[in-house]
C-alpha cells in the first residue's frame, strides 16, 4: 500500500481546516498511514458471504 507524502497531509489538514504545527503534521501524516494501513488489512477480508446493510448497528424503534 503506498503511504501518504508529508505534502498530502499537508493538503488533507489544510481541507479539514486545521492548523498544526511542524510537530502537529509529522504526527498527522503518521496517523493517517496508521488508518491507510489498518483499511488494507480489512480489504484482506473475505466478505463475499456477507450481505451489504447500510447501518452497521441495530436500530431499536419505540412504539407509543
């Protein structure tokens, strides 16, 4: 999996609007590879016998 430049964690704080400091941004792009890392892991997953849903938990509905 390829990881994210020192300039694209740049680019993704400067859309989310944050304000980091040199420090801030090393910590930033460490932590979003962390998440490209974990996803990749996940794709790995054999999810063909796993039907889609479109919310992850159940929803309780409460009758009057």
């Amino acid at each position: 999996m390829a990881t994210l430049s020192r300039s694209d964690g740049e680019h993704v704080a400067h859309l989310a609007r944050l304000g980091l400091s040199e420090v801030e941004l090393g910590v930033f792009e460490g932590q979003l590879n962390h998440i490209l890392d974990q996803y990749a892991v996940l794709a790995e997953l054999d999810t063909e016998h796993i039907a889609p849903t479109a919310q992850t938990i159940e929803r309780f509905v409460r009758l009057l």
